[in-house]
C-alpha cells in the first residue's frame, strides 16, 4: 500500500499497469460528491438570501398570497430593497410591515417591466402585474373608501394606521421619456379612485400609494409646473444635493445617497464622530425641506455591524431604513418604537 497526495492506492498484485486505477476512481467519486455538495449547497444558499436573487429573478412563478392577518400588522419605517427579487413581492413586504417596496422598471413594448436587467425580463413579470394591480386589490379588499373620509385621512394598506401611506419606489432603467409615459398611463386606475398622494394648491395631501421616481428621469419632471395640474409622482431627491433648492416637498418625497458615498469606509465597530457628523448634517437639511431621509447600500455583515449602523442611524434621525432582511428589520423597528 502506497500514499499519494493523501489518496490511498492499493498494489494489484498481478498487474503494475493498474496501480494507480483504484486511485484515480477514487478521486473521481470524490470530487462528483464535492461537485454534488456544492450545487445543493448553492441552491439553499439561493433560496435563502434574496441578495442572491438575480439568478432567480427571471422565474415566471410569482406566489402573491396577500399577508395572512393584514389587520394585526403595525407598520414600521423600512423600505423593502430590490422587493421584486423577493419570493412573494409586495406581501412579503407588507406582512413585514414596511412601508415603501422598490422596483426597477424597463419600457418594453408599451408595457413596463420589473427587473434588474433586460436579459431576466419574463412575460408576467410587470409593474402592473406584480404592484398595481395587486395595490389596487389589497385597497378594495380593506374596504377603502374616501367619501366617507376628509380628504387628507383615506384609508390605507394597514388597519392599524389607516393613514400609513406605502411608497412605491419606481427605479427607471430605460429611456427616461418612454418609461415616464407608460407610468402615468399605468397609473391612472390609482389616480381616478384617489389613491395617490398628491400635491396641490401647495399642501401635499397624503394617501394610501406615494410613487416616488428615481433613476434616469426627465428633466422636465423636476421643473413640473405645479399650477398647472396636481402632481401625483414624486422625486426620489438626491440627499447631497438637497441644499440647492431644487428639492422640496412640492417635487420630493424622499432624499437618499449610498451610505459609504457620504461616510467613506465604515470600520467594524461602527460610525465614528466625524461619520456622524455628516449624517446629522444632511438630514437635517433634509428635513428642513420636509422631505424623508434614506441610506441605501448599508452593511449588511457581520449581522452586529448591520444593526449597530441601523441604531446609529435611527439616533441620527434617519426615516426610512433600506434593507434587504426585511423581518429583522421590522423587529428592530419596533423593539425602538416601544416605549
């Protein structure tokens, strides 16, 4: 019996040409088993962490059970990332108990479609399909109604606080001026039954759906002439840029920035003063201009780094918390909101 490299080979003893075959068989099984381990391995991987989910996201299947017990849903102040990735968008989120869901947008067709590139476009797929109409259901189903209601109090998604408004954060990935046209066409069933928050007569006057753009949009949606008609799709405003007065209330809804694009690298044990500093600083320019504030690309490992930078920002003042792990989230959101 010799030793090679840590695999066995046994001598047959009536032939040297066949030493090394028992040898290479057995590296051959043991590398199919290794190969084997990692595919299921991977799968599990893929069907837990929705950070994997591009290689998902092309699946036609869409399971849109509403959530189960919609009335007992207090809702929180997180922002479902990439929901569409999600195994249930929308309800995942709304089970959860957030109170804005994302979605990245292609004109294709006269129609749009939701996903993070043009090659995991699917049929079914649709803004339509996956959050309007689904919206538009889960209101009816809730037994909206605003002729009953003042105008400034409809209720929303959640029983337990009628006047929660859900954002629906609309990415556009395609030409700006064809994909703005499809919206406000798609659009149109939310804005007959007066479901879309909207800005008129300089009061913004909050209901059950906030559509926020972001991502190439046109120009001319910034510069919207607000007498000329009420505005029921706002800007996603970019929070560095908050300070030039283009941005306000009339045009935005949020102010958002990647995280490390305005604190540089985060240590392991968190933000430090000077980090801090330049967060209490734009916020409350933002705020200054009534609008929301929201990080996105936020550590998400360790899971200690992740929730000690969900602390820090919510100390800061920080509105809407971006995530990707949306029940921790909402868990974390609470646990600070009880008194």
């Amino acid at each position: 019996m010799n030793k090679n490299e840590g695999i066995i080979i046994y001598n047959h003893p009536k032939s040297t040409s066949r030493n090394s075959h028992p040898g290479f068989f057995e590296a051959f099984r043991l590398l199919g088993s290794a190969i084997i381990c990692i595919f299921f391995l991977s799968a599990l991987i893929i069907k837990a962490s929705p950070l994997l989910c591009p290689l998902l996201c092309g699946r036609e299947t869409l399971h849109n059970s509403p959530p189960s017990s919609p009335a007992a849903i207090l809702p929180v102040s997180c922002h479902s990332h990439n929901d569409y990735w999600r195994e249930r968008p929308l309800f995942s989120a709304l089970e959860a108990g957030c109170v804005g869901v994302e979605a990245d947008v292609w004109a294709y067709k006269d129609e749009l479609f939701v996903a993070h590139s043009l090659d995991t476009m699917v049929p079914n797929r649709t803004l339509k399909s996956m959050y309007l109409n689904p919206l538009i259901q889960q209101l009816e189903d809730t037994g909206t109604s605003l002729s009953a209601l003042p105008a400034t109090a409809p209720r929303g998604l959640y029983k337990s606080r009628p006047t929660q408004t859900l954002v629906l954060l609309v990415d556009f990935k395609s030409h700006p001026e064809s994909t703005w046209s499809l919206l406000m066409r798609q659009l149109e069933p939310l804005r007959r039954s007066m479901f879309l928050t909207s800005y008129v007569s300089n009061q913004k006057i909050t209901r059950p759906i906030t559509v926020v753009v972001t991502g190439d949009i046109p120009a001319h949606v910034l510069n919207q002439d607000e007498s000329a008609a009420p505005r029921d799709v706002f800007l996603d405003a970019p929070l560095s840029n908050v300070q030039s007065g283009l941005y306000d209330a009339a045009n935005s809804h949020w102010a958002s920035m990647s995280l490390p694009k305005l604190v540089g690298r985060v240590s392991p044990s968190g933000l430090n003063s000077l980090q801090l500093d330049k967060i209490r600083s734009q916020v409350r320019s933002a705020h200054d201009h009534e609008l929301q504030v929201r990080f996105w690309n936020l550590p998400t490992w360790p899971i200690g780094l992740r929730n000690n930078i969900w602390a820090s920002l919510r100390e800061e003042g920080v509105d809407i918390l971006n995530t990707d792990d949306l029940q921790n989230a909402a868990n974390v959101l609470r646990e600070d909101d009880t008194p």
